[in-house]
C-alpha cells in the first residue's frame, strides 16, 4: 500500500482510444498526472 504524500511508482497504461502504452515516468517534470477509473455508464454505481 502506497503511503499518503508518497512518490506513485512507475507504471504502464494502454491507451483506449490511441493505442499506444504510456508510462507515469514519461510525464515527470512535464505535466501533471490524474488517474480517474470511471466506471461504464450503464453500471450502478
């Protein structure tokens, strides 16, 4: 478990609509980083 205030470790994400991957690092220094996990539209929530 990640501490709150704590560096987020590296991680790779594919892109839905790009196809391409992305990794955390590559932003670093760049842009800020939000993390959103939405869920389906049709789900309850």
């Amino acid at each position: 478990m990640i501490e709150v205030g704590a560096q987020a470790p590296d991680f790779k994400l594919a892109s839905q609509l790009a196809g391409k991957e992305y990794t955390l690092s590559q932003f670093k220094g760049e842009k800020n980083v939000m993390l959103v996990f939405y869920p389906l539209d049709w789900t309850p929530t």
